[in-house]
C-alpha cells in the first residue's frame, strides 16, 4: 500500500535493549541524513498533539517509552512525519526515518504495516550476555538524552558525573536481563509482520556496524509492484482489522514458520531443524524463556491432521 509519500523511507530497527539501536540510529542520522525517531519522541508527539489526554501527567511520564500512549495514535504520529510540514515555511518529510525500537508488541507491529509501507526492518543481533554488560555499565544524561557507558564510551572529564543516571533495567545484572526476557518474548511474533527483514551481527565495534548499516541503508531495495488498495495518509491511521492473523517465524532462523513449541514452558518459537539443534545441543534451552527443553511439540493450523501426535521426542 501506498501509505508515505514516495520520497520517504521507513526503516525500522530492532533489537534487544543493550543492542546499540539509539546509538547507531543516531550516526545514522549523520552519515546518511537519516531521521531517527525513538519511541519516547513519537510519545512526545502524541503528547503535544493531544495535551488534553496527558492533563496532570508530567513531561517524563508523557513520554516514557510511550506506556501511556494508544498504540494507533503512535502510528499516526508516525504518519505526521511522512508528510510535508505546513506552514509559513513548509518543509518537505523527510528523505528516511529509522524508528528505534518500535514496535515492541505484533499488535503494534501489525497496526504499523497495515497502516504505512515499513521499507523494511533491521535486526540487531547481540549475545544476551553481550548486553547485559553493556546495560549495566549504562549512564544516561537526562538533560541531552546522551548516553555513555562507563568501559566502552566513558563521559567526557568536564562532564559533571553526579548527574548521570541509570534506567531500571540498567541497575544490574537481574533486572537487565529480565528486559531481555520481555524483548524475546516479543521478538518472534513481531518480526514475520515484515516483508523485509536484515538480520546485522551487532556484536562488533560500533565503528564497523555502522560502516556495514551505511552501505546497506545507503539505497533503497528494488521497488514492489504497487498493490495499493487504500487512500493516501490524509486522514489517521485506521485500526487493523480485529481478525488479522500474522503465522510467528522462527526465532533462531527467522526463515521458516514457527510451528514447534517447547515442553515445558509452551513457547511456539522455532522451526523443526533449528529446535531440534538447540534440543540436541549442550544447553538444551528454550530460546525465548531460557527454560528448560524436554520435549518439542508440533503445532498444526486449524483443521489440518497428521498420522501422529505430533510430538517430537528427542
């Protein structure tokens, strides 16, 4: 569908906290013109726009990781950066927008692609391990929103140090993890909702993923056939519809549908091949929930029978 004007490019990047999503997007922004908006910035919008339902609220709680904000108005703040700006001095939309770390929920993410044509979505992949070390050595300035890290970028020495803080899930090695947790229950069921999806190796110096990003963003992909049913983005995004049905990918290949789930827990997170590795390997573990894997359970569609159980003992 035709929803953005034709010269905007909407990117979205994903990946778990810790993984460098606000840091890259914001280098972006400089090496490629690229506008990044974070999803505290898209609350921020909602917030201005419709001061009336944030009455009593105050600024951090407005635009705390858009908590409070109704997913559809996200949406169509994001529909408001793709248009041109009115005005005195009208300004065109912008060339790209990278949205940092939304959406977080597949309710989100299909209200986004039902409503805007997403370019396509970038993975960052980063070891758990690798990012809980980097939240928990995380300071923030909030008076800039810059963000420095106390072994890999270190604030400046004329930087007052007392005024740097630390997100929740920052405060240590539990909590940061915990927020792991929550983005991987999420992940598998967000990704499938987008036709193009870049998986990046993030566990590299910040130097060399951005070099990668560069040349990978520096163009845009070849352009689909226009299959646009709908009316151009004049009036706010419309809510998807209530029986819309997106099949999970696989959370380890991100290829092939996610039709097993894990015995005990009952996550549908995997593929056969790939879940079967992980059963077999020396950390037999569920890869949402890091629980235990006794045994693999196929799912089938509604309707649809098989000669045996289904279930894949190993």
């Amino acid at each position: 569908m035709a929803a953005t004007t034709p010269q905007t490019r909407l990117i979205v990047v994903l990946g778990p906290p810790g993984s460098g999503k606000g840091t890259l997007c914001k280098r972006l922004q400089v090496t490629l013109g690229m506008q990044h908006v974070s999803t505290s910035r898209l609350a921020y919008d909602v917030s201005q726009k419709y001061p009336d339902m944030f009455a009593g609220h105050d600024d951090t709680t407005k635009v705390s990781q858009g908590v409070a904000v109704p997913d559809l108005l996200i949406v169509d703040a994001i529909a408001d950066r793709c248009r041109p700006r009115p005005g005195s001095a009208p300004r065109p939309p912008p060339a790209a927008i990278l949205l940092d770390g939304f959406p977080v929920t597949r309710q989100q993410a299909v209200r986004l692609c039902a409503g805007l044509d997403v370019e396509r979505c970038v993975v960052l992949d980063v070891p758990d391990d690798v990012c809980v070390e980097r939240l928990t050595g995380r300071r923030i300035d909030p008076s800039n929103g810059n963000i420095y890290h106390s072994r890999f970028y270190p604030p400046p020495d004329d930087l007052d140090k007392s005024r740097l803080v630390r997100r929740d899930y920052d405060a240590n090695p539990e909590a940061a993890r915990r927020k792991l947790t929550e983005y991987h229950m999420q992940f598998g069921f967000v990704v499938p909702c987008f036709r193009k999806i870049d998986v990046v190796d993030a566990d590299k110096p910040v130097d060399q993923v951005l070099a990668y990003l560069t040349t990978l963003l520096s163009h845009a992909p070849e352009p689909r056939p226009d299959t646009s049913t709908s009316t151009a983005l004049s009036t706010p995004v419309e809510e998807a519809p209530a029986n819309a049905t997106v099949s999970p990918k696989c959370v380890v290949c991100l290829a092939e549908n996610a039709d097993f789930l894990v015995v005990p827990c009952g996550h549908q997170c995997g593929c056969r091949t790939c879940l079967t590795s992980i059963k077999n390997s020396s950390t037999p573990l569920c890869p949402i929930c890091r629980g235990e894997m006794a045994m693999l359970v196929q799912v089938f569609p509604s309707g649809v029978l098989d000669d045996d159980d289904g279930a894949v003992r190993l």
